[in-house]
C-alpha cells in the first residue's frame, strides 16, 4: 500500500537562494507527523509544493501514489490543507463559504448542508451564520479554514501554524478533532510553532533548518540521541534548539530599558 507521503529530493529554488534543499521524506497512513523547523527553515515552503501552490525545482513529491506534479487533480482531492497565510473569501459567510469549497470538491448538496452544519457549530462559529467572513477575527478565519479543509473528507491533511489567534478552548477542542481524525485513519502533517502540541500529539517528528533535513523519528528515538547532565528525559524543545542554528551570542537587551 503507498504511504500518505512519500518525497525524494524535493528542492526548491528562489533564485540563488535554495529554500527546500533535497528533502527526503516517507509518512504513512494514519500518522500524525510533525514537521518543525525555526522561522525560515523551509516549512511553509515545503507544504506549498506539496499542495500545488508553488512549483518544484527539482525532485518529487506523491500523495496516496498521485504525483503532485503529473496528477494534480487527483492529489488535491484527496487533500486538505489549512495554510499560515489565509486567503478566505471576505464577502461570503460562514455557511456561504463552506458551501462554496464543498462545491468545487464535488460534495453532494445534501452531505455539504450536514457537514458544514457540524463544523460550524464544532468551531463555534454557527451562532451568527449570516456574519461575513471580512468581520471575522483571526481565529475565526482560522476555524473556518479548518472547517473548509475538513469538508471533503480528505485523507491527508496539511496543517501549517494551525493554532496561531486560538483561544484555549478552542485549541482544545480542536486538538481532540484531530486526534479523532487520526484514529479513524486520515493522516495529518503539523506544522507548528507551539511545541508543547507537537509533543503532545504528534507520533512522528522532523526537523528541518535552513532547507535541510536534520533528524527524524519519533519523539523517543529523538530523546535517545540526547544526554542531559542529570538523566531527565529532555523535551521537545531541548531536542529542538539542540539540533538547529541558534545564535548563542549575549543574551538580548534594550540599552534604554536596563
């Protein structure tokens, strides 16, 4: 059976500037797969041409044995994705908005009016349905994005800074949706910056800095390739800060503040 994912030597290239450099990844059916990196590490990047909005340079990618670049339409289908830069359609609402991507999926009427009615009122957002998107706040167009990405039943889902502007209720909710999701089979690729969520949820980690991938496994076999002085189990952030470029000049000050 083909994996979820399965990538080798996905490059991407700006210029003189190589954002993605050669990345090799496998992710199986029914993983939650975490995929960390600091600011500008590639992750964005990554998931933009595995959902189709950015070309690849050089190498390939499939989805559930779709060729991102020779199958798209079929690739899509089967996906779902939530990007970090939102691009929602501001003079629809709610139930509009849902109805509109359920649509362009091919979802039949009657299966667009039961989902969109769960969704919404899962994400909190059924209370004021003709309220347009443009009035949302941004956690709100974050819960719809979910809710739109969710719509179509979608086998592998792309989450790419899911959790930014949600309140604690709300990403609690939402963590437990995923974990849900996961157990009933589909496959979710996480990109956050929380990394506390990431620990907690994900079953496969990997860690990408400047382009490059730097280590993969999961959380244990990470934890087994880092020793710390007094025998404590080290965290996500230990391992991640271990492994990725950081500056370890002098500590950050503002000379008008001290």
């Amino acid at each position: 059976m083909e994996p979820a994912l399965q990538v080798r030597g996905l490059t991407r290239v700006f210029g003189d500037f190589t954002a993605v450099d050669r990345l090799d990844l496998t992710v199986e059916r029914g993983c939650f797969f975490g995929f960390l990196g600091p600011n500008g590490a590639g992750k964005s990047t990554t998931i933009k041409m595995l959902t189709g909005l950015l070309g690849i340079s050089s190498g390939e990618a499939s989805i559930l044995g779709h060729d991102v670049t020779r199958e798209p339409v079929p690739a899509k289908r089967v996906t779902g994705v939530v990007p970090e830069e939102l691009a929602l359609f501001d003079r629809l609402n709610g139930p509009e908005y849902l109805r509109f991507v359920g649509r362009m999926y091919g979802v039949d009427g009657k299966d667009i009016r039961l989902r969109s009615g769960e969704l919404l009122e899962l994400m909190a957002l059924a209370d004021e349905p003709k309220k347009l998107v443009v009035d949302y706040s941004h956690g709100m167009k974050k819960k719809l994005a979910l809710a739109a990405a969710l719509i179509h039943r979608p086998r592998l889902l792309f989450l790419d800074e899911p959790f930014e502007g949600i309140d604690a209720v709300a990403s609690r909710q939402i963590k437990d949706l995923l974990s849900g999701l996961v157990e009933a089979g589909m496959t979710i690729f996480l990109t956050s910056h929380i990394l506390e969520i990431v620990e907690r949820l994900c079953e496969e980690i990997a860690i990408i800095d400047r382009g490059r991938l730097v280590a993969r496994g999961t959380l244990t076999e990470l934890r087994d390739g880092v020793a710390l002085e007094d025998g404590a189990r080290a965290t996500l952030e230990q391992i991640f800060l271990g492994l990725v470029a950081v500056d370890e000049g002098p500590r950050p000050t503002l000379s008008w503040l001290s």
